[in-house]
C-alpha cells in the first residue's frame, strides 16, 4: 500500500504564505506523478497543481497561477506546495495524490489525509 501524510497547513491572514508537504511511503511506483486538490466546504473537490516524476512538467489551475509553485524531492518522495498571496477563497482541506502519471493521477486512489488551511480576511 502507498501512504501519503500532508502537514504545513494553518491559518493566516490574506496575503500570507505557507508550505505545504506530502510525504509519500510504503509500495510507491518506480515513477511517478504527484499532485495537489483542495476541497472547500460545501464544495467539490478540485485540482490545484500537478507534477511529474522529473519535475519538469507542472500544471496548475488557473485559479492559483503565478500564485502556487508546485515542486517534489524524489530522494525524500516528497511533494511540496509553496502558497503564496492566500486569498480568503484558498480556504480549504488541501489533498496530495499520487498517480502513474499527471494524467491519472486521481485514478490510483492513493489520497492523503489532507490539511487544512484556513485564509482570514
């Protein structure tokens, strides 16, 4: 089994900044993609960033472009998500995946736990 545990989310005030990261362990594929989704209440789940085993290939939402910077150490199978200039709208439980590739990396089924993240007006 894969096991993906998320931690850096708190609460800060707009325009503030936080770190979050996703620790991949257990049967991991000899390469693959990682990516983030958040959920706000009452709402759907969502993509927010997505990277490949390289690292040379990153997509993000349009929502978090120029704002979100998503980045990964292989040698720690970490996966890293820098939040920069929060809006009160990025208030949500923030959630790593991990996938074969960007382009399936919901079908795996291997989700965090999530953190949470909270952006005061």
């Amino acid at each position: 089994q894969v096991r993906l545990v998320e931690s850096g989310g708190g609460l800060v005030q707009a325009g503030g900044s936080l770190r979050l990261s996703c620790a991949a362990s257990g049967r991991i594929f000899s390469r693959y993609a990682m990516g983030w989704f958040r959920q706000a209440p009452g709402k759907e789940r969502e993509f927010v960033a997505a990277i490949s085993w390289s690292g040379g290939n990153a997509y993000y939402a349009d929502s978090v472009k120029g704002r979100f910077t998503i980045s990964r150490d292989n040698a720690e199978n970490t996966v890293y998500l820098q939040v920069n200039s929060l809006k009160p709208e990025d208030t949500a439980v923030y959630y790593c995946a991990l996938g074969g590739s960007i382009a399936t990396i919901t079908d795996s089924g291997y989700w965090g736990q999530g953190t949470q993240v909270t952006v005061s007006s």
